[in-house]
C-alpha cells in the first residue's frame, strides 16, 4: 500500500445526463490535475429528477449504457480509479433498477460492482419530507471490498453510512479505504452527516471518502453537500461547502500501518455468542 491522493467530487445534479456528465468531467479532470489517483462520484451523478420513475427510463444493462461507457473513458482518459456514483442498472423489474456504484480502474477497466443495500423509505422527523426508495429500486444483497494498488477498498452508498454492520464486513480484507457516494436531505445531512462519517472512520480505521450533492434539484429537493475525506482517527482532512466542487487529500500508508500497530482495536474485537442468563 502506497500514499495516493483521493478526491471526493461535489455535484448538483439535474435531469439532463449529458449536462451531468460534462459536468462530472470537468470535476474528474479538475481531480487529476491536483494529482488524485482515486476520484469517488456522489450518489446520482448522472441523473436527478423531480419523478422517481424517470430513472428507469435511462437505466443501462450491465456493463453497456452511455454513462458506463462515459465512466471507463474518463477513468482511461485521466488516469484515474473511478468509484462511480449510481447510476440505474435494470433489474428483473423494469420499474425498480439497482442503484449500482461501479468502479473502474485507472485504464478504463471495470473491476467491480456494488448495488446499494440499504434503502430510503423513511419519513424525515419533522418535517414534510418522506421517501420510499424501495418502490424504484431494488436492493443489493452484498457487500463489495476490492483489492487495488492503493489497499483494500470498501464501497457503500448513502444510507448505508447508517449501518455499521455492513463496514465491519469490509474488514476481511483489511480495508484501507472506504468510498460512500451520497445525496443526504438538507435537514438529515445537517444532523447527522459529520457525525456518522467520523463514526466510521474511527471505528474501522480507515479513510472514508465522501462524496455528495449539493444544492437545489429539479422537484425543489434540496441535498446537503460538505463532501469530506475523513482520516482514520476521524480527522476531516478536507471538506467541501454546499455547491459544485472537488475536495483532494492524501492517504498516508505509513500512518495508517503505525496507528493501527499501536492502536490495534480492530484485533480487540469479540462476538457475542448468546444471550446472558436472566
């Protein structure tokens, strides 16, 4: 495991694929340039609409679509391993696509793919706001770690950042790096986001980086932003504000190995094996 530079992509994302994707472009350009090796894309970044059904009407097969293809040219293009948001990939239902993270690596090649697992059907507290994200899309059973020349990587996806469980499965393979594409409300970024991402970071050891809308969306929906890279002690080693934008940080190798040779919490761990007698 080397030190690389990782870049967390803000975007405001709209309903038109072709002016996201430029606009993505410009971010993952912007990203080579400050010397990035792995550029992680928010939740979405392709699409956003008013009308949940609209996505499955750009959803692409598998390994072929427009904004896949999009993905593995940039990646080649700048050089760059490429976590590549969401974007709809169709299903057995035609109605409910997956909300799949592919990633792609620095020629162009894609080295695997993560379907969120974890879905929104949730009523903000207080507030008009509710989502049920399970009527358009359809969930993912696994979790994904990859090994890559930079160390293992985890990838999860927006509210998934609220279930531990699925980033201690990632520590098989001692991951190193945890990329989270998101698209938080305004009002539960605002409670929660710096919160859970620390929280994540701390607890695995790891660098989380997150990568998030930002802004006003076309139905009026507003997203929180403030993508980060988080450092393993839950350190907020770069932030972004709450538009359009791209935040870069450098993984230190021989820190991450030194804090977890004499903070070796990850070894400390133990399983319950049954209840306690009453």
């Amino acid at each position: 495991m080397n030190d690389i530079r990782l870049a967390a992509v803000q975007m405001t994302s709209g309903d038109d694929v072709a002016v996201n994707l430029t606009a993505a472009r410009q971010q993952l350009q912007a990203a080579a340039r400050h010397g990035a090796r792995l550029a992680v894309l928010p939740e979405n970044f392709a699409f956003m609409s008013a009308s949940e059904s609209a996505r499955a009407r750009i959803a692409e097969a598998d390994g072929n679509g427009p904004i896949q293809d999009f993905l593995a040219g940039a990646a080649r293009e700048f050089g760059l391993w490429i976590v590549g948001g969401t974007i709809p990939i169709r299903s057995a239902e035609a109605e409910r696509p997956y909300a799949s993270c592919c990633v792609w690596d620095g020629q162009g090649r894609r080295v695997g793919r993560y379907d969120k697992m974890h879905l929104f059907d949730v009523r903000v507290p207080d507030s008009s706001e509710a989502y049920r994200e399970s009527a358009r899309t359809m969930p993912g059973n696994t979790p994904l770690t990859l090994a890559t020349p930079f160390g293992a990587l985890g990838i999860a996806v927006c509210y998934d950042l609220r279930f531990p469980e699925l980033f201690r499965a990632m520590l098989e393979l001692e991951v190193s790096v945890i990329a989270l594409p998101a698209a938080f409300t305004q009002r539960t970024g605002q409670a929660h986001w710096h919160t859970l991402l620390k929280a994540r970071a701390i607890e695995n050891l790891a660098y989380v980086v997150a990568a998030a809308q930002g802004g006003e969306h076309p139905g009026g929906r507003r997203t929180y932003g403030h993508s980060l890279i988080a450092g393993p002690w839950g350190e907020v080693l770069a932030e972004a504000g709450t538009g359009p934008g791209v935040v870069t940080a450098t993984l230190d190798a021989d820190y991450l190995r030194r804090l977890r040779a004499q903070f070796p919490v990850l070894s400390h761990r133990r399983l319950a094996t049954g209840a306690a007698a009453g």
